[in-house]
C-alpha cells in the first residue's frame, strides 16, 4: 500500500484503474457489432478475462494480473476521497498476486476501505442485474463489521410520539431495520419504542439482552413494521430505562459478555439535553456510548440531540431521507472501531458461513444427469458463477502513523479499512478424513457461538422448481444461522420440558476436549428424514485457531479394531492389472473409487492414480508425505479381495447351490435372447455375463454391488432402476444401503431391506425398487468388524411377486384361508421403519407407503403393542409455504376514489373475458380427456412446466388441473417461502416385542378386535431380516381408531401476522389432512428466551484464552470527541449561510432599488 496521508486534491485521469461496474469483458463484446465495439474502445474500459477458478469448470471470468474497484452506487466514484484511497491502496494488487503464488489454494483476495470502496482480486466484472440496483456496500458485509469493531451490546430507543408519523416514521423504522442488519452473531441487541412511556418491542424479551441470530433480528424487524405513531415523548423514562437495563445485564453477567454498550435513540428532535440522567448512569466513565440519529429534513432544533452524543463518547448523524439512512448507519461502526486502533489490536475475525455475493446474485442451476444435493456439498450437481458457501478471515487495517510530514495532520488513529479473504467451506470438508471416522462416523464445524460452519445434517438450500425444465436451488430462510441444537438432537425427555443442550456448554465454552453421549442419546436419521433411530456417541473436539470448532463424533465402541495389511512387497502381484482393466474395457465389471482424497494436492480420485503412488511404493518403499500410507494399502487389498467377486459373476463359483442357480448358462447350449458366444465371435466369459444378466432380470434383479469401506465399489450388471444410482453410492459408507446394512447388523438384522419411498408425484411400483443389502465382516457376522457390504436392487413389482409365490396357495392341509383373499385379509411385508415392500393388493396400491397411512388402525394397534415404537423427530430446518388468503382485498378499499374503483371495474371486465376466451375451446369438449391421457408425456414439450402440488393436482400450461378429471382447481397462490419448524413421527422396530408375542396363533372374533386393547392382526418376523409379515382381519369394519399419521406435524417459527390482506401463516406442501400442531407464540417465546439465557452464560464463563477480543469505551484514551459529528455540523451550518448571503448580494446586484 502506498503510504496513507492526507487527502488532496486529484483528477481522475491521475488514477488508473478498473472499476468493476463500468467495465466490459470478452462476453459482453461477442454480442456486439464492429460499430459498437468501437464506440465502446473509446468510453469504457475493456478487462481481459481469460481464467477461471481451477476447482470448477466455466463461472466467472477472472483477470489474474488487475484487481479492480467496486463503489457503492451512492457514492460518486471521482469523489475525491474515492480517488485518493484508490491511489493509496494500488501496490495492494502485486501483494495479491504474491500471495497467490505463496497459496495456490487462495480465492478472492480483498480491501475493504473506509470510504466505501472495495478493491479486489482477481479482476472481475461486478455482477449485473438490469432489473435491481446495486445495493452492495462492503462496510455493511458482516466480515467487514465483525474485524472492525469488538462484540456489541446495543439498546436502540425509537421514540413513536405523534410527531414522528408519516414519512419521519417510515425512515425511523429504516434506520432501526439497517441498524439490525449490522450486528454479528456475537452481539446482543433490544428495541425500546417509547412515547408517553416507554415498551419493548417485543414483549418476550422484556427487561434483557437477546442474542443477535437471524431468527431474533427477522422477528424484531417483523414487530417493529407494526408500529404506530402517538402521543408525546417522554425521554426520561426512555433514557432512564436503558441505562438499567445495561446495569441489570452487567450484575447478572460478567463484564466481558457486555462488550461496546450503546445506546442509540432514533428522534426527530430532543426539549432538552437530560444531563442529570446521564450524570447519575453514566459519568464520568461513560462506559455506554450513546449515538443519536435525527431523523427529518426539516428539524427545528438538533443542539440537545447532538450534545447527548458527543458527551457520550458517540457520534450524531442527521438523515433526512430514505435514501441516506444506509450511509448513515455504518458512520457508528467508524467510532466503534477506535479502541481497537488506538491499542493496536490486529486481530483476525472468521464470519460465520454465507454465499459469497456473486453466486448470492445468481442463479445455482441444477446439472443435467445429476442427483440434487441440498447440503453444502452441493458443486458437483448445480452450477452457479461464484464460490459457493464460504467463510471469511478479516482484519482491520488502522492508521498507525507515529510521525507525520510538516504539512500534515497528526493521524486520528482511525479506521482505513478491513482486508480479506474467502475460504470455500467444501475445500475444508475435503481435509475430513471419511475413511478413518468409518460409517456412521462424520465430523463438523461450528462458530465460537455454536452456529453451523458444516455437517452432514446442515440443508442451506431448498429446491425451487421441481419437475420444471428449468431447476434452480434456493437459500434457506435463515441459512447463515443455524444453531449446535437444530442438527444435533437429544432424544426429548419424556415430560416434554426444554432443557439446555448437553453439548453446547462443551463445545462453545471450552477450547478442546471430549464428550459421551452415552447417557443422553441422539437422534439420528436417514433417507430424507424418513427414517430416524437413537444411537450413543462419542465426540471429541478441537479449538481451531480460534476460527472454529472441529468435532468428530462416532458410534460408541467405535474404531476398537483396525484391520492390518500385507507388507509392501505383497503389492507387487496388485500393480499388475491388466486382465482387471480389460474387463473393464469389455462391461464385464465396472469399478470406481470414492472422491476422498488420499494425497493432498489432488481434487479427484481415480484408479490410475492410486496404481501411480503404489508403484512408487513397492519400487522405493516411500510415498508422499501427504498421502494417506494406510488409506491407499487397504484399497489395493480390498481391489484384490473383491476380484474374487468378479470371477463368480463371470461364471467361476464353485459351489453347488451357485451352479444350480446358474446351471443354463454354465452349459454350451444357447439361451433365448442371449448372444451365442459360438456364433456372435464373443468371448465365453461374455456369453456368461450375459447369461447371468438374462437370468437377473428374469427375477427382477438389476445391478449387483460390492462396496468396502475405503471407497472401493465393484458393480456387475444390467443399468440400474435407480437414476443417478452411482452419484448416489459413490461414497459407500456415507450411502443409505451401507449405513442401513451396519445398523442392522448391530440387531440382528443380517439382510437389510431398503425400499424407495415414494415422492408426492404419484410414480408406478413398476418404476420403485428395493435394495437388498448384508455387511461382509471380519470375523463372525454377528461380532466381527464390517469390511464391505454386499447388495443388489430388485423391482417391487419382483417382490410382490415372491409374496404371491409363497402365499396365495394353501401349503398345509388345515388352510383355509391365503393372502389370495383380499376380502377377508390384508397381508403386508414391512421393514424395520414401518414402510410396505409388498402387499396382496393386485394393482399395488400402498407399495412403499408408510403403513400408519394405508392402515391407520392396524398401525395404532402395532404401536400400542409395543411392536414399533415411536420417535418424534423435529426438523428445524423446515421450509414452508406462504400462501395469499382467501381474500385479497385490504381495508382500505373503502376509501378508494370513484375513479379508481371504475377503473378496476373496468380493468376485471377485461380480464374475465381474456380468460373466458383463454379456457373455452370447443375442441376440449371431445378431445381433452386424450390430452390428459398423455399429459405426462407431452407436458414438457408443449407448455415447458411441469409442477406437482402434493393433492393430485397439476400445472399444465399455467392452468392448475385435477390429475384424474382434467378439470380446473383453484389453490391459494405462493406469495413466498418461510422457515418453519417440522415435527415428524418416525417409527422403528422393537424385534423383541414382535417375537414375544408369536405365540398367538388365532384372532379373536369381531367384537373383541374394536374393543379398546383389540387386536385385528397377526405379525412374524421373517428371520435374520429387517421385515415384519402381518395379516390382517379385512372383515372387520371399525370406525373409530387412533391416527397415526407419519406425515409431518408442522410448527411455524415465523410471524403469523396479516397484512395486506396476505395470510402470513405459512402452511406446507403436505396434504390438508395431515395432523400437525403450531407453537403458540408463549412457547415460541420460551424457546428463544432459554436459548439467549444459555448463550449469556456461556460467554459469561468462557476461559480467558476463549473470548473473543474486547475493546471498548473503558479502552479509548483519546479525550477529545471531535468525531461526534458536531464539526461536520457546524460546517454544514456554515456553508448554508454563506450559501444564503451570496444569494442576496446576488439579488441585490440584480435589483439594487
């Protein structure tokens, strides 16, 4: 940086450089005629774009050799000061450079100044929207706020006497609202408004602090756009009321979770300066600095308001129009930030995770081909223009000059600006070692305060346009803020009381240790939170460089066995592997390895690299220091190993049951519809692959599956009946049928049985599968440890076949009755988590359905015997939706004018007649129910959309249609998307319960099944498997049963206020009948308020090498206040009268009688 002095005056073609709003790129000029480019080579500034980040394809351009400028649009960017800090800050751009070439790894490298303007590297074209202004300021980003100032403790007094109403009001609520938006996750913060006397705006938080998290600022800001105007402004009570506030905060907790006390009171104007209120509160420490901001144009006194803050160690800003109020706000951050620079302190501040702003602007669009990922490991499947979830490490840049030039003024110690730096959060979760926290096993990250950097439970996006030609991912609500106790789940205790999270006094409080929770435990899920089970963990945590936490959590007794390996020579025989790579090449086998990194440095892996670093070595005996030695042996073993399973696919087994199965293609004779090997010049080892496919399918069976626990995944045959089936088990112990096949092992459950759930789009039984999988150990199967696990995926239509076969014909002399009989019985095949794999329903009605729904009564009774026991599961990451009410019309349609009334009389007339004759065809009288009939089919290719609403209704060219009759539906239009808490009944199998009960052969007659303790069913467990089979009674009708619904309780967090005639509650994309209840604003309430309580107390006891720094009003020395805004006032002042004496001796000179 060249050296910072004062400013001076400069021209703007003295400084050099690219300003990212106004410039063109490579891009922009394709799309240009030569007469055009022309005209633009001599006005704007062309940025050569030639690069890109090198962890993904396409994106952004990028300028590797420039940084350029970004200034604020209200900002003028020839200012002066804009000039000269752009000048000073030029050298910044080789430094950029150096540190690129010092750390490959590096992204956006960036300064923030204190005037506004950013400069950043690489180059780049600033985002465009012709649609929006650009609002972006960067002394508002939280990176920015969070490295200039310490933590923040800030009581806001808005003063909602009658003289504040109208626009004065409208701008008072601005300025409250922006003021919100620049606290951190480490500040506290309470709004009083006050008139005659004065009230918290939200009663919940009466008389305390409440921590700064996006759920409490939304609330806050929601609360505050009710507000009123009225009455007069007592003051006294207000100020007064503040003051013992910060006191009562400050006996109850420790003088450090009290960081930066403020006071700001937003006013149109102050009758006098209320001294003795700040002599008796604050004086002479002044320990709480106080910021006044008056609102108005036309105010006819600011003297007392200015006082109050200059005397208070604060600063006075005056805002007089809407416009301001942005520019305005971040003037407190300026003052704030003097402790820090006046001490010298240098420290370095992480920011809680967020989208970098250019892909935040964009569009993440979903990949053709690929499955959706809504976690932060979402790159491979969308494709957005920026970096995606990211951290920043920011610090403060100070004026630090101890001398200065015979002209110049001795430096003020204050703030220049902030520089940093963007970690990309799915470049930290590559270091996860996958492979050594084994299945079950994960790790994650979070804040000092216990919100979410990572983990395999956080969801920040929701997606927007299911079934369209045109998917998009959207943000959560309230994804930057999700908290320890929202993906972390205790069991709930049985009397429903909310109770402090065990972890987070660990976690956040200490800088390292360990945790079991073996006596309180988790509640774990899979499958899209269709399934849920309790497990016991360990967790063990570090302190990262105060940036965050790292934990690894396992499963308890976890990790007690470590396979060995062969010795290096051993190896040699695995380097050659010709004949395993030919079948590759011949579709006799395919493999692939998981994308965990086993050599730092490298972004993919592949086979080929890892047969690199083997031959290094065997023939050296030495690898990379930055390999995983361990990692990369047991995947040479396990691709030794599992070629064992090769071979028998390709017809080598040996033992009897195998070659009776496969006795037609183990012969010379040729098979119908299987290539004859004598006669197509095929190989015999391919007619055999062939054969054993033939014979797959035959049975339903599609790909067969072996997948080891270092990554390693062998597959033989027929394309999968699962899309996008390799995206989805890539990473086998992360995957849904190894972790199924894991968990059962531990009950017992040796062949695991996963059916797909279906989604609200109907889909056929033809189109579902099951997934058959058992774990291959080492040692018994009932101790040993899992190595791999062993699968194949079949059709439901298959299985339902085999539930026929066994069960539709008499196979003892005394039946009478077979699952042949649906009048009489109902029988099921249900798994461990109450979902049916098969039923004696002939068109496979209910398949992959949960029970409860297909056969509430039968469930109720399963629950009441114990035989499946329920876990509510909450999800605190729910996604509402909010939807217009059934009446659109305000109450201030009343007092419409004449005019305006006819004109919208006028404005519907038009409208019903252009959809009259949008709707009436007299071809849709005999042709529409063909139309549906293939609506499915062709509705992409005709109208481009394609949407399903959870109730059988469809958009079919933006008209809403019943899926069955064709006809048109009406449905309440989706204003909106809100965060909302969900409450689900998950249910899982206790084996002990069914088995116990076996004994029972018979049913009792019909009265006493409906009686209260009644039983209408028998069930067996189907050995050694995670499968129930129940018959049920069918002749039996009673009508009153218990609903045990699985769907989904839903719990609104937002406000469920009306306005505009919207309905503000946010309702679900589950049908009308789900069972589900809503907080009352009472437990809402003692939910936050438990959660503020357990944050202060946290910060109140953490070790004094685990609090983030603090330096505030006790820490400044300077004595004289010359920032508060006085001076620039007076200023101000002086230049409108001067302004106002040369517009009389103008009009004077022009008219001297």
């Amino acid at each position: 940086m060249k050296r910072y002095g004062p400013y001076r005056d400069i021209g703007f073609r003295e400084v050099d450089y690219y300003n990212a709003k106004k410039v063109v790129i490579d891009q922009d000029l394709s799309q240009m005629d030569a007469a055009s480019k022309a005209e633009i080579d001599q006005t704007i500034t062309y940025l050569e774009t030639n690069s890109y980040w090198p962890f993904k394809r396409g994106g952004l351009g990028l300028n590797q050799d420039n940084s350029s400028i970004h200034v604020p649009t209200n900002i003028y960017d020839k200012s002066r000061r804009i000039l000269n800090g752009v000048n000073w800050t030029t050298n910044l751009t080789q430094q950029f450079i150096q540190n690129r070439k010092v750390d490959p790894t590096l992204t956006w490298q960036y300064f923030c100044s204190s005037d506004g303007f950013l400069r950043v590297y690489p180059g780049m074209q600033w985002p465009r929207d012709a649609d929006k202004v650009d609002t972006f300021d960067c002394r508002i980003r939280k990176w920015y706020i969070q490295a200039a100032t310490s933590p923040k403790n800030i009581l806001i007094l808005l003063d909602s006497s009658g003289s504040m109403k109208g626009l004065r009001f409208a701008i008072a609520r601005s300025t409250v609202s922006k003021i919100l938006e620049t606290l951190s996750d480490e500040d506290y913060f309470n709004v009083l408004q006050f008139s005659d006397e004065p009230n918290y705006v939200d009663e919940c938080f009466n008389d305390t602090l409440m921590p700064a998290s996006v759920d409490n600022v939304k609330r806050i800001q929601s609360k505050i756009d009710a507000l009123d105007a009225q009455n007069f402004a007592n003051f006294e009570k207000a100020l007064t009321k503040a003051f013992e506030l910060f006191r009562k905060e400050q006996n109850e907790y420790s003088s450090h979770y009290l960081c930066n006390k403020a006071i700001m009171l937003i006013t149109d104007g102050a009758p006098e300066n209320f001294d003795h209120i700040f002599d008796k509160f604050n004086w002479p420490n002044k320990t709480i600095r106080v910021f006044t901001f008056l609102i108005g144009k036309e105010v006819p006194e600011n003297r007392q308001t200015k006082w109050m803050a200059c005397v208070n160690k604060g600063k006075f800003t005056h805002i007089s129009t809407r416009a301001d109020v942005q520019e305005n706000v971040q003037k407190y951050i300026q003052v704030l930030s003097r402790p820090l620079a006046i001490n010298k302190a240098g420290h370095k501040v992480w920011s809680p995770v967020y989208l970098d702003y250019v892909t935040e602007q964009g569009e993440i669009l979903v990949n053709a081909g690929k499955p959706p990922d809504l976690g932060p490991h979402f790159e491979d499947s969308y494709t957005y223009q920026g970096l995606g979830l990211i951290l920043t490490i920011s610090m403060p840049v100070y004026d630090r000059r101890d001398t200065v030039g015979p002209k110049e003024e001795m430096p003020k110690r204050n703030l220049l600006g902030v520089v940093g730096t963007d970690v990309r959060i799915n470049e930290l979760m590559k270091l996860i070692p996958t492979f050594e926290l084994g299945v079950n096993g994960y790790a994650f990250a979070i804040t000092n305060h216990g919100n979410i950097v990572f983990h395999p439970d956080y969801r920040p996006f929701y997606p927007e346009g299911a079934y369209r030609a045109k998917q998009q991912l959207k943000v959560r609500p309230k994804y930057n803020s999700v908290e320890l106790s929202e993906v972390e789940l205790p069991v709930p205790s049985e009397d429903g009381t909310t109770k402090a999270h065990p972890l987070r006094h660990y976690f956040v409080r200490l800088r390292s240790g360990g945790h079991n929770m073996t006596t309180i435990p988790v509640l774990t899920h899979c499958d899209g939170m269709k399934r849920a089970a309790e497990r016991q963990q360990e967790y063990h945590f570090q302190d990262i460089e105060n940036a965050f936490r790292l934990v690894f959590v396992s499963p308890k007794n976890h990790g007690n066995f470590k396979p060995s390996v062969p010795n290096v020579s051993n190896f040699k025989t695995l380097l050659d592997m010709e004949k395993d790579m030919n079948i590759e090449t011949m579709g006799l086998d395919n493999f692939f390895i998981s994308n965990w990194i086993f050599c730092e440095g490298e972004r993919k892996n592949t086979f080929v690299k890892l047969s690199t670093h083997l031959r290094k070595l065997v023939e050296s005996g030495k690898i990379q220091n930055k390999c995983n030695r361990y990692h990369m042996e047991r995947l040479a073993v396990d691709f030794n190993v599992t070629a064992q399973y090769v071979m028998a696919w390709l017809g080598e087994g040996k033992t009897g049951s195998y070659r009776n199965l496969y006795a037609e293609c183990l012969t010379d004779k040729p098979l119908k519809g299987v290539p004859d090997a004598k006669t197509t010049n095929l190989s015999s080892r391919y007619h055999k692959r062939e054969c054993f496919k033939y014979t797959h399918e035959r049975y339903g069976i599609g790909k067969i599956w072996i997948g080891t626990a270092s990554g390693l995944t062998r597959t033989f045959g027929a394309g999968p009946f699962v899309p996008h089936w390799e995206d989805k088990n890539i990473e086998t112990i992360k995957s849904l049928y190894y972790k199924r096949a894991v968990d059962g092992m531990e009950k017992k459950y040796y062949y695991v049985y996963t059916g797909t759930i279906p989604s609200a789009r109907k889909e056929s039984a033809e189109n579902l599968t099951i997934t058959m999988s058992t774990t291959l150990t080492l040692g018994s199967q009932a101790s040993g440890a899992p190595m791999a696990v062993a699968a194949f995926n079949m059709r439901y239509s298959a299985f339902n076949d085999h539930l026929a076969r066994y069960t539709f014909k008499c196979r003892e002399a005394e039946c009478h009755l077979t699952c042949n009989d649906t009048q009489h019985v109902l029988c099921y095949i249900v798994d461990d988590n109450g979902y049916i794999l098969a039923n004696n329903n002939p068109d496979y009605n209910g398949t992959g359905s949960f029970l409860g729904s297909q056969n509430p009564r039968l469930m109720t009774q399963l629950i009441r015997d114990k035989i499946y026991k329920g876990l509510k599961l909450t999800d605190y990451q729910g996604i509402c939706y909010i939807r217009a009410g059934n009446s659109q019309e305000s109450s201030s349609s009343f007092i419409q004018n004449p005019l305006r009334i006819l004109s919208r009389f006028f404005f519907w007339i038009f409208s019903e007649i252009a959809m009259l004759l949008s709707e009436w065809n007299i071809l849709s009288h005999f042709t529409f129910g063909r139309v549906w009939g293939s609506l499915e089919a062709r509705v992409e290719e005709e109208c481009g959309d394609w949407i399903d609403d959870s109730e059988a209704k469809y958009i079919y060219c933006n008209f809403v249609v019943n899926s069955t009759t064709g006809k048109k539906v009406f449905v309440q239009k989706v204003l909106d998307f809100s965060s909302c808490i969900q409450s689900l009944m998950r249910y899982t199998l206790n084996k002990n319960a069914l088995i116990s009960q076996e004994k029972r052969r018979f049913l009792p007659d019909c009265a006493k099944q409906c009686s209260e303790e009644g039983r209408s069913y028998e069930a067996r467990w189907l050995n050694k498997t995670n499968l129930v089979f129940i018959v049920w009674d069918a002749t039996c009708d009673c009508s009153v049963f218990e609903d045990s619904s699985e769907e989904p309780e839903h719990e609104d967090s937002s406000s469920t206020n009306s306005k505009d005639g919207v309905s503000q509650t946010a309702t679900t994309t589950t049908t009308p009948s789900d069972s589900g209840t809503t907080h009352d604003d009472a437990t809402q309430c003692q939910i936050l308020l438990n959660f503020a309580n357990e944050l202060k107390n946290v910060d109140s006891t953490r070790t004094p090498n685990n609090r983030t720094l603090c330096l505030d009003a006790t820490n400044e020395l300077l004595k004289d206040e010359t920032t508060c805004g006085q001076s620039a006032a007076f200023k101000s002042d002086q230049y409108s009268l001067i302004l106002v004496l040369l517009l009389l001796v103008l009009r004077t000179l022009r008219d001297p009688h």
